[in-house]
C-alpha cells in the first residue's frame, strides 16, 4: 500500500475515533440532563392542603384567625375567579404567617404578601410580592365597598389597564364612605359576617410612614368555619 494511501486511512480513522467521543459525550450530557431533571421534578415536595377545596361549598365562609382576633368573612359565588383561588391558597395554607403589612385608620386594612413571611425581606419591599400571577378582574355593579367588604389589591391603571387582581392581596373596608370612591375599580369578591370590631381594632393600631403597624398583626390561619 502507498504511503499517501496510509496516510488518508489513519486521518479517516481518528476523525471517526473524535467523531464519536464528540457523540457519546453529547449523549451522556443529555442523559445526564435529563437525570438531573427528573431529580429535580422528584425533589418538589407535594403539597399537604389543609382541606378539599372541592368541600367548600359555592359561597364558602372562612374564618381569618390573626394575632388581633378572628375575622369571618363569606365568599361570592358571582366571583368564581376570585372565590376559587382564595380557596385554593387557603387550602395550601399560603396565607399562614403572613403579617398585615398595610393599615389606614378610618380607610381599610391589607395582607396577603408572602414577603412579609421571609424575615430577610426589608419593609420596603412589603406589598410588591404574591403567588406569581394576577387574576383577571370580575368588578360587578352590585358589590360596593361597605363596610366589611373583602376586595382584591392590584397594581395601579398606568401598568394595569385591565385591573388585573393580585394573585393573592386583599383588602378588608373599614370605612364605607371613605372606601366608596373605589366602586367600580377593584373587584369584590366577599364580605365581612362576624369581626367588625377586629376590623376597627386593627385600623387603629399605630403605623410607621408606610402604613404598617409598629407591632406585627400575623394571620394565623385561614381556614373554612367548622360546621
């Protein structure tokens, strides 16, 4: 065989070599890709509800249990979106922890940012957090802002045209006719039964120069009345 001949044959040689060292570590990094990937779906840990949302009822009545006393408020059916997400969260015990992180006297009182659960978070972040998502809104003729009202925050008109509801911030009026100029631009989707007078007890805290009490109000629970 000629030289040139043997040459040819041994370039061809370590190039199939190369060529497939190239492929078996393509493959074992995809193979090891997707093992990591299926660790990690693994790894999620499941969920424990609290209870079946689907035992709820369609105008279900919770009891908000806060270091202030106990708030017991109802749920409307004419808010489906709404009512269905507070359930889900409450099931999942989202709101477990949470502080009240904005508290006008004689206006309403806030909660529902999962922020204010994680001690590393300033202050100045309070308000800003939630589940991830927004819920689309369902503002309805017949549901004022009386007081008691149970209703969704949301970002202002400028970056929310649509008045898009926080996925998990809400507002509870203590003051209807303060509150009444926000008919027809928030969505309410539940009213007070029992607790009024943790309402008011609650607004008449004292608050720092962004509204939140000096002494933390936390949400205990949020679970639906016992039968």
């Amino acid at each position: 065989m000629k030289t040139g001949n043997k040459t040819l044959i041994c370039l061809l040689c370590a190039a199939a070599i190369f060529s497939g060292c190239n492929n078996s570590g393509k493959k074992n990094e995809e193979k090891n890709a997707v093992t990591e990937q299926k660790t990690e779906t693994a790894a999620k840990p499941e969920i424990k509800k609290a209870f079946d949302p689907a035992t709820v009822g369609e105008e279900p009545v919770f009891v908000i249990k806060t270091t202030k006393g106990d708030i017991k408020i109802k749920l409307y059916k004419e808010t489906p979106l709404h009512r269905d997400n507070f359930v889900k969260l409450a099931s999942e015990r989202f709101y477990d922890g949470i502080l009240l992180h904005r508290v006008i006297g004689g206006f309403m009182i806030q909660m529902g940012d999962p922020l204010t659960k994680d001690p590393s978070v300033p202050a100045t972040k309070y308000g800003t957090g939630g589940p991830g998502y927004n819920i689309k809104a369902e503002i309805l003729p017949q549901f004022k802002h009386k007081k008691g009202a149970v209703a969704a925050a949301r970002k202002g008109d400028k970056t929310n045209p649509e008045k898009e509801s926080s996925g998990s911030q809400f507002y509870i009026v203590q003051n209807a006719e303060v509150c009444s100029s926000l008919d027809g631009n928030y969505t309410i989707f539940g009213e007070t039964l029992e607790g009024f007078d943790i309402i008011d007890s609650i607004a008449n805290v004292k608050t720092n120069e962004r509204d939140q009490p000096i002494e933390p109000i936390k949400i205990i629970s949020i679970l639906p009345e016992a039968e």
